[in-house]
C-alpha cells in the first residue's frame, strides 16, 4: 500500500498543470508543511528504504529461529511508525503485529502473541482471517478453547469458506469435550477437501 501512495505523490507531481495553478498549489504546500514535494517525496523514499531493511532484517532473524531478535526488529518498526511524518506503516500496520506474534508464538508467549493479534484485528478493521485464526491457535495453546471457538466463529462471518477455520474449530471443540458438533465441522473442513481434516476425521470421529 505505501508503494501505491509513493506512485500515486510521484505520479501527482508528474502531471502539468497551468503555471499559476502550479505556483498556488507550491505555496500552499510549503506554506502548509514548510516542506516542498520534492523533499517530502526525498524524506518518504529514504522511509521506505529504512522500512524494507528493517522487515528483511526481522524475516532473517525469524528463519534463524533468532526470535528475540526479530521482535525487537518489528517492535522498532511499529515505534518509528509513530514518529514517522509520513506515517508510512499507519496503513497496513496489522502485518507487522501478526509478525511479531507468531515470533512471540515461537518463543512460547502465547499471551503475547495474543495481545499482538488482538491489535492487529483492531488495525485490519475486523475483516482479515490471519490474526484470527492466529490468535485462536494461541488460545488453543492456553487450553482456552471457548475462547479459540469464539475467534472461529466470528472469522467465519467473513470468511464462511475458509476450511481452516472450520478444521480448527472442530479440533478446538473436540478437546473442550464437544466431539459431536466438533466432527462437524471437521467434517465441513473435509468438503473442502482439506487433508488434515481427513486424517483427524479418521483419528476423532470413527
């Protein structure tokens, strides 16, 4: 989403308008910001290259299983967000979240990860699957299944076709000691022909 805004100001920059019209606009840019679009441009480019070493720095330590060290990457991502003049990650700040959470996850700090998946449902408006699911799995860890049913359940309102919520779920009910209506979603999750759903058919409701 920040490339398409960076394209969307270069872009903006590019277009002729009539003189005069071009003067006013600089006026109330500079007057507006101090800052003319060339150097507000310059300042959001220097963000993004920042930004993007940052996020493969913290991808890097995840794949070396240096866990702390990508939290403390993410953790500085989301804190210079905030002192951003651009507000570059402010758009689509619930990915950084869900990562540090499944870091916290790998670190077994469930209630971490936990925390960290609830702002990032706050931050996708409530319509994105992952940190649902994400946060239900950790709940799952807690033996908190009510609460990983819940997650499920309120994810399949906008997303009714994901077989994973089902499966989960199903799995989530089976262990708080709802075989029956657990077998049925796992049996829901099979119709989309998922695989695991196959097996803990076989392992739970035969």
């Amino acid at each position: 989403m920040f490339f398409l805004a960076a394209v969307l100001i270069l872009s903006a920059s590019c277009v002729q308008k009539p003189k005069v019209v071009q003067e006013k606009a600089r006026v109330v840019q500079e007057k507006g910001t101090g800052e003319p679009d060339s150097v507000r441009i310059r300042k959001m480019n220097e963000e993004l290259r920042s930004y993007m070493e940052s996020m493969n720095n913290a991808r890097m330590k995840f794949e070396k299983k240096d866990y702390n060290g990508a939290i403390a990457e993410y953790t500085k991502i989301i804190e210079e967000s905030y002192s951003s003049s651009s507000r570059r990650v402010s758009s689509y700040p619930f990915n950084i979240y869900i990562a540090r959470g499944l870091a916290k996850d790998s670190l077994q700090d469930y209630k971490g990860a936990i925390d960290d998946y609830t702002t990032a449902i706050e931050k996708s408006i409530g319509h994105d699957a992952e940190p649902y699911i994400k946060r239900g799995l950790s709940k799952i860890s807690l033996k908190d299944y009510e609460g990983a049913i819940a997650d499920f359940t309120k994810c399949m309102d906008f997303a009714p076709n994901n077989m994973w919520l089902y499966y989960y779920r199903g799995l989530a009910k089976i262990e708080s000691g709802q075989k029956d209506n657990g077998c049925q979603d796992l049996k829901k999750a099979a119709d989309f022909n998922s695989p695991n759903a196959k097996e803990a058919i076989k392992k739970y409701c035969n």
